[in-house]
C-alpha cells in the first residue's frame, strides 16, 4: 500500500515552524510580519478563501488586514491603494486576491506590488528569479509541493520527474524547482502524444493537469511518487458530488507515497503563505537587497518540519 | 545526408530585416535605434565581442556608443552610468558586457539596467516574462536557436524536445521556449542517468552542455533535428587546434538537420541583439507598456526571414 502522504499534517508542522520564526522575530526586537489581503468585488470563493488565510494569520501570529473594495473599484484606484500598502513599513505581505473584476488588468496589478512583498510570487522579478535559483518569493503552491516530496523522497539527484500541466502557476514553477533539485524534468501537457509512456517512466509525478482521474494505475512505476495538485468536483456513479483530483487514486496503490484529495496540496497553500509572509519580514526588517542569495531551500527548516536527524526516505 | 542549417545566412536574412525595419521607423519619424555598449577592463575576448557587436550595428543602421571603463571602476560608478543610460532618450538598448571584474556583482549591475532596454534579456523581469510567455525581451542565444529551428521545423506541436543543459542563460530558456511553442520538453543535465535513451528518443534536440562532442550517432534518431550550441577548442588527432561543438557532427548524417559548429548558432546571437535593440527602440518611442502583450514570435517577420509562402520543412 502506497504511504498517504497528510497534507495537514505537514503543515501543521510549518505553522509550528512560522509561529516559532514570528515569536523569535518579535523577541529579537523586529517587527511583528504584517499581510495585507486585498478583494475586489463579491466573489463567493474569494472571500471564502480570503477569510481563511486571515484565519491563519491569527493562528501563528502575523497580523492581518484587509481592504475590501467594491466590484466597480476602478484599476488606478486599485494601483494608488497597493502603491500606499508597497510604502507602509507595518506591511510585508501584499496579497491581491483574484480574479480580478473584468475590467481590471490582473497583470498589470500584480506587477505592482512590490516583489518583496509579494508573497504569492508572482511578480515578474520573482518568476525571474525563481527560474535562475535565484532566490525571490517562490509561489504558495509549488512550494508547497516541494515541502510535500521532501517528506518522502530522500534524494532528488538524478530523478525523472514528470511535471503533467505546464501552467504559470503550478507546472512551470515546479518544473523549475525540480531542476533545481538535479532531476532530469519532462513538461507534459494537452498537446503531449504519449503521456502515459513518459509517465510510467517518472520517479516523481506531478499531476496538476486540472484533468480529473487523469492519471490511470499504469501510469505509474511501483515505488514512484506521485503528488496530486488537481481538484475537481464530479458526480460520482452514487449520485452525490465529489472531489477528486488528477489521479486515480485507487489505483495507485503501489506507488511508494501519493498525496490526497482532498488532504494533501490544498493544505499546503495557505501555510505556505505565511511562510512567505514571515520570509518576506526577515528580508525587508533586515534591509536585505530582494536580491540576496537567500535560496528557498534555506527558508524552512526541515528539522523542525520533519523531525531532528528523521529518515526523509 | 542531414542538411546543415545555415547560422550564417539565416543571421544575414535576419539583419536584412532589421535593417528595412530600421529604415521604415525612421522613415516614420520614429527614433533611429541606438545601442550603447558597456566594457568594463581590457578582456581580450570582450573586446573582441564588443567589436563585433558595434559592428553589427553600423551594418543594419543602429546608432551604437561605447563606454570603456578602467579595470577599477567601482560598482557605483558603473550603476550611475547605467542609471544616466536608463534615462537617456537617445539610448534604447544596453549591453554590460561580461564578465566584469571580481569586486562588480554581475547580478546587480545586470538588474540594474531598465528592463526594456535589456537588449541581453538577462534582467530577472524579462526572464520572468519569459517564463510565464508574456513576452519580454528574449535573450539572444536562446532567440537565435529558436529560428534556427524554425527554417527547419514545421510544426512544434507534441514534437518531443530534449534539451541537454540548464544554464541560465541557454537551456532553461531555451526549455520554456520549446514549452511555448507546445513541445514535449525534457531538461538534462550532467546528473541526469540515461540521457543517451532520453536522447535517441527525441524529434527536437539542443545540446548546450559545453561538453565537447558529447553527442554521438547513436544518442540521434533518424529524422531529428540536432542544435549544438557548444564551442569548444580541443586539440585535434593532427595535433592542430579545432572548434568542435557538443556533437559528433560526422556521426549525425541520418538527423534531418544539424548545426554546424562553427557557423550555426553563433552568427545568430549578434543578428538576435540588433533586432532586440529594434524591438526595444520600437517599445520604448510606441510608449508600450513593457508588460505589454507582445510576444517574440509576431516581432521577426518570418516571411522575410525564409522567403513568403515558403515550405519550412
């Protein structure tokens, strides 16, 4: 049976790990990290969302606001309004929640937060840096999907990874950070002729095709990895609706581990988040150039995620 | 016999271009484009570079400037002219030349210059441009490569791309690229186990290891396309010097098409420069948001480049 690899539960232990980083950053003299959480407009979800990451904010620390404009809230408006919160000194994190009412240009917004405050990673510089291991703010989500394998998988020098999506949000990101790790990395996608024949070769999947139950059993080598980023609601043969995502996860069994749905990524997001909160008040508090050579890897400690001197194998 | 892919006269064609394009923004009333070139130190080989490029320039209508600066320049003499560049009307693409001396951060000279006036495409902005495929400006290797594979590929939709390197500045590039372009795209690099099967494998293939003749027959299946971007000076079996690239190239004759090495890939990196300075002029005198959506493949006129309604493949 392949290891269920608890999305909770790693992080859990990375709010232990920012709670632990934010007390000791305010015992040390520095500020208390600040994140600023923008919504325009009414969107169901989005405020869904946006109330849990102020829910998270509270349970390890940071300080919370947030701006809530209405759906007619022009663009300058918006951009005087993150140009105002890009000086506030109380401010480290700048999270503009999307998607953006139409007639506000979602890329034009999110290019002007300033790069160190932007903790979702999106901006150019940070995409920029994330693809020359630069350092920068690595996106929520594919950090967390490195934080999920390095649970499981020991050594990522020489691995074939296989990256199925190469969207700007999640394939391209991971794709990059495995690299970065020393795998060998395939980008899959729709226009891919033999997916299935490239998959079943990979020591590590990542599923985030948006394709729900994508990825059948034989697809996958025994003893890979297999991370699931897909969520979808289906109805199932019951009658009832149901989440899954981009793997059969029945028939995976005989994978090594494989994250689930729901459970496993989705978790991850939001603790991610304030990781990068925490991030980004180290680096403005200590004046550090947005340019050091800090790398993600440095950022969370692993012991304390993992456990002192614990096996990641 | 694998047809050898021109460097030279795909460059040539593509200086016509920039020439006429040149000559029709002027014409317009628009700016005569202008490129200044930083050195700084007596490096031969940059010296040699530079000529080369205040060259190219003279040949296609750019007004080029050079800036020599002493060995010990400091940073911050550097960053000042850079920053009096960045406000110049006149100057529309700047060119560091590197490497620069030990006691100047690359990284932060190079971020230094206003993203739309890198005409190298090394800011983190237009990498993460690039990245995400919102254009940008594309650095000049990866740009040059991308036509040469042009003149020969038809369609790079679902062909399986290998591509062996992962610097920053060719084969992660050249990587998203393909990606953009819907290729199947494999990353190799030196930990990377079975590169020769990953290898035989592919329609597509970049080698940009700078490992000499790295590449052999048996790594190329028959039909594909083979870009060497290495150049390496070795002492060949007469005992007299030769250039050779990252392939055998006489082992190769049953790919498609192959670059030679010299004369393939590099003629092209200084013709990608002068149309990266046109491009940049044109952005900069249009007022166009840099973060406009433009995209590399609409800027080179292809029928200009390979002749009207002709067949690429």
């Amino acid at each position: 049976m392949a290891e269920v690899i608890d999305g909770r539960k790693v992080a859990a232990k990375l709010d232990e790990q920012t709670k632990a980083e934010v007390d000791a950053l305010v015992a040390a003299g520095g500020p208390r990290p600040g994140l600023t959480v923008i919504l325009v407009g009414d969107d169901g979800a989005s405020q869904v969302y946006v109330r849990r990451k102020i829910k998270g904010c509270e349970k390890v620390g940071i300080r919370s606001s947030e701006h809530r404009l209405p759906a007619d809230t022009t663009q300058d408006e918006l951009l005087a309004l993150i140009d105002q919160l890009n000086h506030d000194p109380d401010v480290h994190g700048i999270l503009c929640q999307v998607p953006l009412p139409a007639h506000i240009d979602t890329r034009t917004v999110l290019g002007a937060i300033s790069p160190e405050k932007d903790v979702d990673g999106f901006h150019p510089v940070n995409v920029g840096r994330l693809s020359t291991g630069t350092g920068g703010i690595v996106p929520c989500t594919p950090l967390g999907i490195m934080l999920l394998l390095e649970s499981v998988v020991d050594d990522f020098v020489g691995k074939d990874a296989v990256v199925i999506g190469k969207s700007n949000i999640v394939g391209k990101p991971v794709a990059l950070l495995l690299l970065d790790r020393e795998c060998t990395v395939t980008v899959t996608h729709i226009y891919t002729e033999n997916l299935p024949e490239i998959a079943a070769k990979a020591d590590i999947i990542v599923a985030a095709a948006g394709a729900p139950e994508l990825v059948k059993g034989s697809w996958v080598k025994p003893g890979a990895v297999v991370i699931d980023v897909g969520i979808t609601r289906i109805m199932g043969e019951d009658g009832k609706e149901k989440l899954v995502g981009d793997v059969k996860f029945d028939e995976v069994q005989h994978a090594k581990a494989v994250t689930p749905v729901p459970g496993g990524v989705g978790p991850m997001t939001i603790a991610c988040l304030l990781h990068n909160t925490v991030q980004a008040a180290k680096t403005i508090s200590e004046a550090k150039a947005p340019n050091g050579d800090s790398d993600y890897r440095d950022a969370p400690d692993r012991s304390l995620i993992y456990g002192e001197g614990a096996s990641l194998d």
